[in-house]
C-alpha cells in the first residue's frame, strides 16, 4: 500500500498519509476534516491473527456515486466547491495557502519566493512600517512547515510583543503556539513530558528574548533550539556599546543561534539602521559571517547581488507602485497642526518654571561632571512634565518633595527624556532625574519649587487649562467626523487627567478608555477587546500602547497631546492606526502650544526635519536615540538661547547652535544612506507577474475570496441560514444568529456560528474587511465546517443529502450529450532523503459521449460547469438512464484518463521547480507523481435541447 491510496480500517475508509516512520501508518479520513489524522502502530495493525479484522489496514477503494445521487446542476457545483475548500494540501507550489486564514497581497509572497531559493533560509525583511511582516515572516514559517523543510519555529521578540505574536499564530495561520516567559515556564515545563524540554516538545513558539538572552536560560534554549527562529524588532540585538549589557545579551544569543549553518533565520525591523554602521552590520553578519564585514555605502556588484538575495526593505510607495498598482494602505491625512495658546496662568507657570530651569542650568555650568549632568536632565524633566500637564507637573513635584538631599552615582537619565524605541514602560513620572536634581540644589531652589506645585494645582482643569480645553474641542470634532480618536500622552498622569475630562465633555455613548503602563500586558488586551465597535469612542493612552497591539480594527486617527521628543515613537504611534488592514483614511495631527517654546524647539530640531525626509524618502527614518547629538542639540536649542523678550512672554530660538545644525546634516546623510539602500533592495528583479501567474495557479486549486462568498450564499441558502448584503456598508453581509433562526441550521454549522447579543453577524470576503466584520476566508472556521458538513453528508448519504453526487439537465449549452466529472486527484511530490509529500486537487473534467470519448478543453469544462443552466425538464427515469450510463462509461475510461492526470503532474513538478529555481541537487529531482485511480466524487450530464 502506498501512501495516497485509500484502506479501511476501524469499519471506515481513510487515505495512507506519507510519514518518516517506518513504524507507523498516519491515516487521514477519506469524508472529513483533513487534519484529523490518526496514528496506528503497524506491529498491531499487521498482527498475524489478529481477532479483531476491523482493526487491521486492507486496502480499499473510493466509493463511487449511485443512480440514487441525483440533484440538479446546481448541487453539482456546490459540491465542487465544498471540494475545493475542503483540501489542505493543495497541489500547488504554494502549499501553505490551504491552511491559513487570510488573503496575503501579492507584495507579501516576495519573502516567501526569496526564502525558497535559499537553503538553508537566512532573511532580512525591513519593510516599512506597517506593511505586514508578521504576514510576510509567517508565509515563509507557514510554507516550511508545510512542506516538510522544518518541524519547529521559534519567534523571540520583545516581551510587549509575545502575545501578539501568539494571536497571529493562531488567528492567521492556524498554529498553536506557547508563550515562554518567567510567568509561563514553570506551567509549560509541567505539560512536557519527563527527559524532555518544553523547546523539544513544544513545536510552536514565542519567547520573550530578554527571558531567554541570560546565562541561566540561553544554554537550554540553544540545546533544543528549533529548526526555524524568527527574530522580531531585531534593531534591538544589534552590537551596542559596552554600557548596554542587555543589547549585548540579545546579540549574543543571536549569535549563538546562527552558529548553526542549518538553521533557517529571519530578521524582522522596520528599521534596521540605527545609524550606527558597525551596529547594522553585526546584524547582516548573521546572515552570512562575511557581510559583517562588508560596507554597505559601498558594495561591489557581485557584493550588492549576493546580499539582495537575502535583504528585502520596500517603502509603501515602493509596494503601491511597483506591485500592487493601487491603494493598499490607508490615506494619512496631515491636517495643519492643531494648536493652543498658554493662558495667563499656564504662561505664568511655563515663564517662572523655564526661569528655574535656565537658572540652574546656567549655574551647574561651574559644577562637576556629574552634578552638571544630573542638572541638565532634572532641567528637562521638569520642563517636560510642566508642559505636559498641571496633573503631570503635581505629579513630578509632589513626588520629590520629601526626599532628602542624597549622593548619586552618575548615570544615564536619557530614556526618562528622549523616549526610547526598546522601552515603553517609561511612563511614570520621571522621578530618577528630579530627585537626582535635588541633591545639587539649594534651598532657596527648593522654596521656588514649592511655589510651582502650587501654580499647578491651581491650573487643573479646563476653566484654566487652555491645553486641555482645545483639545477637548479637537476631539468633539473628530467624533462628529467620525473619526474615532487615539490621544497620545507621555505621563500616566496626564493621560489619567485628560481621559477624565474627555467623559465629562463627550455625550455618554462615546466610549473614553484610557490604558497607561500601570495595567499589565493582559488588562491592556481585554480592555481594547472590550471596546464596542458599534460605538463612538476615544482612547487615550501612553506610549504603553505605541507598539505591540493593533489599533487599526477600532481606531482612525491620533493626536499627539503630547510631542514625543524621538521622532521613531512619533511614527510607532502613527502606525498603530496607519497599517495594512486598517482604515481607508486615517488621520495624524501634532498638538502644540503657539506660544510654548519647548514644543517649538522640539518640532524644529527634531520633528520637522524628520517629516521632511519622511516626505522625500517615502518612509520614516530612525533617528538614534543613543546619541549624545540629539540630546544636546535639543539641550541647547532651549537653554542656550539668545534671551527672551522683556515682557518674559516670548522666548527667542536659537537653533543655529552647532549641535543643531550637525544633527541635521547626520540626519541627511542618514537619509541619503537610507535611499540608497531601498533602491538597492527594493527587489525589483521580482516580478508581480511572477507571483501572481504562482497565485492564481493556487486560487485554480483552492478557490479565490470570490470563490469563497459565492459557494457560502449557496450554501446558505440550502440549509435555510439567512444572509443578506448590509444596506450601510459595501461588502459586507449580515448573518442571522439568533437561536430562532438557526433552528432548522443542521448542528455541523451551528456549532461554527459565533454569538451575538442582537443576533446579527457582519461578515464580508474581502481582505481586509470593511470596520466591525469579520473576514470569511476559506479556512475561516464557519467556511471550513459548511463545506465539511455537504462533503461528508454527499459521500455518506445518498439521495439524502443537501447537496448530492449526480444532476443531469437539459440545456442550449451543448449540441451532443456532455458529462461532467468532478475528480479528486490525489499526488505525491517526491524528493531525495525526505519522505514524500501528498498534496490534492479537484480536476473537473468533460468529455462527451459520442463516438468515443473526446475530451473538452479544462476551461470549457469548468465554464460549463458554473454557467449551464437547466431549459426543460427531464424525467427521473431518464435522469437515472442517463446517470447510469455516465458511470459505466467511467469505468471504461480510467486508462484515457491516466495520460492527462500524467501531464497534470508534470505541469506541477515543474511548477515546483520553477519557484525555487531548482538551485539545489535536492529540487533538481523532486518528482510529482499521481496516485490513480483518482475518486470519482460526482458529475453532471448536460444533454442538448431537441429542436422543434
């Protein structure tokens, strides 16, 4: 028996699956879900006297349909729908499009056709923020997998980001994964069986890297490491400096991973050049130890062809113009900036709050290293806090306010300031800083200090808060535009404050969540989840939420209440709401005070210039939060000034200060360096036409989305499931769920319906869908279960069942009497030192009966099969005569058969070879083979009208 024939055991049929073990049989049902495999020891199975003979394996054969299987043309097309959505395995290059969830675009397959030509697989993919390589990076997981190539995949990212990636998982691409972090090892390590380790057992994976990078986790992990790691937000295990002990950890560990010159590896980042050249080279050295060594500013020919097989990085405009030849992101409306202007009290807190700072600035001048420092960061915490808001500027000041003047050892205070990319937990009022301010100052400095903490609690509110009242505007504004609003904020103080004065304004059907750093990763989730997208609704959030959960299904436009002073968190927070799948317009807008020069300093130094690249470049560019450059730049910009005017109220920038001005120029080089790169490894060398000739060889095989909706409305309507398009919103349909109307729903179906509180289910086919539907792909669990229940009840209930094997009609369609055969192929893709593969597809066949059998062309066939209609009746004596001669005909034509189903295999080897480019000994010999005779699942005979 060989693997792809069909045996019986157990009183039921099953298909012999392909396995390594020489063992064991894997048996798959012949009518059900395909991934329902079973596993039989052969020692038992083969058992010479065995007494239970329904136990043992014997070979068998596909039952064919009867003259009793009789329906209407119809029928016959639903049941080569249900067929098609049924196979997992399809008998296309793209073996991975069977089993997930979602409908990639066609710019998202090209790391997938890169990975295929490598062996082992070692990818960079920098694409632009929010594109999809999450999408991109699980395809290539997916399609290894899949084919055989790997048995496990680990992803170790940032611990913010590990339940994402375990979402994605599962919700895209069908797989389990476990989530390995302190909180989940002890539990994990319980499930696994004794002598073994959770990363041997578990084959799915999503790892917190800095859980695993240390000395007493790492060693465990490279034992049993997976065949496949995928490494997201990569920048952050790039070489660093000395000062930076857990950067290092995190490449080390990287480096112990590609040791291993087998090991498959993909780098995720939307930026991968931190600016620092030796830091993106230890990143590509991991891909091959020689590019480490290489300059990227100036490659060889032979240098820049070897690296573009391996390093991807497109900007949107790149995919929209040279792949997708459309819109296939959200519209980012950049409206005028939204500004404020200080009232009288907030001027008069901001002017006595920017004296104390310059004042002790300028003093610290004549103080020692660390002291001078230490006043230099104080200065800016305060001013941040002060103009953040009166709750941040409390907040700050309260917390100090009983310290007692202590020593400090000096330190960095830079991420409580210039947020970084890596750590979002910084939040909290930055007390480090102001405390360490403490300790250099006087008491007369102290006293001043306590009258800013009386200003502010006197500005709380929106009477005085001139701040907080235009924004309370803003947002009215956005809701009645039917925007739904992010507000972002740096202090959890400020976002608590402005949340709270947002549901007092707001009517009370607007929904106002805040979510700040002081809820855990998992309240954060069940929050967003909780937010009712039938709704208006505003969130207001810290930089807790700038990465790690998607916002686009909910939210569409962002104000920044509060500037962030990097540029890389100001795109972060942009790209929560401006990513593939969201919105079709979303909108971005900058919040300043006109007459508060700390936000004036920060545009012009720093956010400007990055929109200006941005808009030349086609993408953001990262600027290096670890550079004394920025800092100082911006210290300067604000403390050393010309002066300010003599009523106090207008304070002079001087941005012409060297540190300025070299900051620009490093961001232009930066810029530059950056086009160049996107230019070099854009992989325009691909072809859309490539991909989409491989995907729509697919979509013949599995189905389309349009494939999909037509055969769900079908079947709907056959088993009495009402469906009907929404009148509001295009594309998308509305399911009646109710208890009440799925009552005569056959239980299969029932049980894959979701509940609703209404009884109302939105859905809609295409990818992404419309706000508040959910997408119905064909391995959608919905889509999956109908076309399951119409296989199985055809195939187990004859002349029963809601759709049945055999129709006959009478049409103007055909001149001579035509049958149409709906055949289930199966294949086995052989390759050197690996077991076989077992793909399947549904060949629809038509041949007519006259003199012979001549076969007609694959696409009359099909044509015939969805567009002949039924003209006159004909009697059920005939309909059975007809039938009934169509299956003997069958049985006569196996043989004619057997050269077609030869050259279909053929087409499909060399498909095979085609997308991997047979580079290697191993694909130059894969051989597809068809396993015969094929299952005769049902036809359609289509006899011509008789004129007159």
């Amino acid at each position: 028996m060989n693997p792809g024939s069909i045996v019986r055991c157990r009183n039921r049929d099953w298909v012999l699956l392909p396995n390594n073990r020489d063992d064991l049989y894997l048996l798959r049902p012949l009518a059900g879900a395909t991934d329902e495999v079973c596993v039989v020891q052969k020692r038992l199975a083969d058992l010479v006297g065995y007494d239970l003979p329904e136990e043992r394996i014997q070979p068998s054969a596909f039952p064919p349909p009867t003259v009793n299987d009789l329906s209407d043309a119809a029928s016959a097309h639903l049941l080569w729908q249900a067929a098609r959505l049924t196979l997992r395995e399809g008998a296309t290059p793209f073996r991975s499009l069977g089993r997930i969830s979602i409908r990639p675009r066609v710019y998202q397959f090209v790391p997938l056709l890169m990975a295929l030509r490598l062996d082992p697989v070692r990818l960079f993919i920098a694409d632009d923020v929010g594109v999809g390589k999450t999408i991109e990076a699980l395809l290539v997981a997916r399609e290894l997998l899949d084919r055989g190539d790997i048995r496990r995949v680990c992803v170790l990212c940032p611990p913010y980001l590990c339940d994402q990636w375990q979402t994605e998982l599962a919700e895209k691409f069908n797989l389990e994964a476990v989530v390995i972090r302190s909180g989940t090892v002890s539990q994990l390590d319980r499930r696994a069986p004794a002598g073994k380790s959770l990363y041997e057992y578990f084959p799915i994976q999503v790892i917190s890297i800095d859980w695993v990078k240390t000395d007493r986790n790492k060693q465990q992990f490279l034992l049993h490491c997976p065949e496949l790691v995928i490494v997201d937000e990569v920048h952050g295990a790039a070489a660093a400096g000395e000062r930076n002990t857990s950067q290092q950890q995190r490449h080390q560990l990287l480096l112990d991973v590609a040791s291993d010159p087998q090991r498959h590896l993909l780098l995720l980042t939307a930026t991968p050049h931190s600016g620092i050249d030796a830091a993106f080279r230890s990143l590509l050295g991991l891909l091959r130890p020689e590019f480490g060594g290489w300059t990227v500013s100036d490659l060889s020919e032979a240098q820049r062809t070897a690296l573009a097989h391996h390093f991807v990085q497109r900007t949107r405009k790149d995919i929209e113009t040279d792949w997708e030849g459309e819109h296939c992101f959200p519209v980012r409306e950049t409206p005028p900036d939204e500004t404020y202007g200080l009232s009288d009290l907030y001027r008069q807190l901001f002017n006595r709050t920017y004296d104390f700072c310059s004042g002790i600035v300028r003093t610290g001048e004549g103080l020692g290293g660390w002291k001078r420092r230490v006043r230099y960061w104080g200065a800016l915490a305060l001013l941040r806090c002060v103009m953040s808001s009166p709750a941040a500027a409390i907040a700050a000041l309260e917390s100090r306010q009983e310290k007692l003047p202590q020593e400090f050892e000096e330190e960095d205070f830079r991420h409580f300031i210039f947020e970084s990319t890596q750590d979002r937990t910084d939040d909290e009022s930055p007390t480090p800083p102001l405390e360490a301010l403490d300790s250099t100052l006087a008491d007369s400095d102290r006293y001043r200090l306590k009258e800013l903490l009386r200003l502010a609690k006197d500005l709380q509110g929106p009477l005085q808060d001139s701040k907080l009242t235009r924004c309370l505007e803003i947002v009215r504004n956005y809701v009645k535009e039917g925007f739904h609003p992010i507000i972002w904020c740096r202090y959890i103080a400020t976002a608590d404050y402005v949340a709270e004065a947002l549901r007092g304004a707001l009517p009370p059907e607007v929904q106002v969540i805040a979510v700040t750093g002081r809820i855990g990763d998992d309240e954060r989730r069940t929050k967003i989840k909780e937010i009712s997208a039938d709704r208006p609704r505003v969130l207001v959030a810290t930089d807790c939420l700038s990465e790690g959960i998607n916002l686009q299904s909910k939210f569409s436009a962002v104000l920044h209440y509060d500037l962030p002073w990097n540029p890389n968190r100001l795109e972060q927070r942009e790209g929560r709401v401006d990513r593939y799948g969201g919105p079709p317009r979303v909108r971005a807008v900058r919040f300043f005070g006109r007459d508060n020069p700390v936000d004036g300093v920060v545009i012009d130094v720093l956010l400007n210039k990055a929109r200006e690249i941005r808009r030349t470049l086609g993408t953001s560019l990262p600027v290096p939060e670890e550079s004394e450059t920025v800092t100082e730049a911006l210290m300067n910009a604000l403390f050393l000034r010309k002066g300010k005017a003599a009523d106090g109220r207008q304070l002079s920038l001087d941005l012409g200060v060297p540190q300025v001005a070299e900051l620009h120029r490093r961001m232009e080089l930066d810029a530059a360096r950056e086009h160049r790169n996107r230019t070099l490894f854009a992989q325009r060398r691909l072809k859309p036409e490539e991909v989409k000739r491989e995907l729509e060889a697919t979509d013949a095989v599995l189905g389309d989305p349009d494939a999909v909706r037509h055969f769900v409305l079908a079947a709907a309507q056959r088993i009495g499931l009402r469906m009907e398009r929404s009148p509001r919103q295009r594309d998308v349909y509305r399911v009646a769920v109710s208890l009440q109307a799925t009552a005569t729903v056959p239980e299969a179906v029932r049980f894959a319906l979701p509940a609703r509180k209404d009884g109302q289910w939105l859905v809609g086919f295409v990818s992404p869908t419309p706000e508040g539907a959910e997408y119905l792909g064909r391995n959608h669990r919905f889509v999956a279960a109908l076309a399951r229940f119409l296989m199985e009840e055809a195939l187990t209930k004859q002349g029963e069942a809601t759709v049945s094997r055999c129709g006959v009609i009478r049409t103007a369609s055909v001149k001579t009497t035509t049958t149409i055969s709906l055949l289930r192929v199966r294949y086995l893709m052989e390759q050197p030192q690996k077991a076989p593969l077992l793909s399947e597809e549904i060949v629809v066949l038509g041949y007519t009966n006259s003199r012979g059998s001549s076969f007609l062309e694959d696409a009359s066939a099909l044509k015939l099969l969805a567009e002949a209609k039924p003209e006159a009746n004909v009697p059920m004596a005939e309909k059975k005569e007809l039938v009934g001669a169509a299956l003997r005909t069958w049985e006569g034509m196996k043989a004619e058969i057997q050269p077609r189903l030869e050259r279909r295999a053929k087409e499909l080897e060399e498909s095979h070879k085609r997308i991997r480019r047979a580079v290697s000994l191993r694909v130059r010999e894969l051989a597809v083979k068809p396993q015969l005779p094929p299952d005769l699942l049902g036809l359609l005979v289509l006899q011509p009208l008789v004129s007159g």
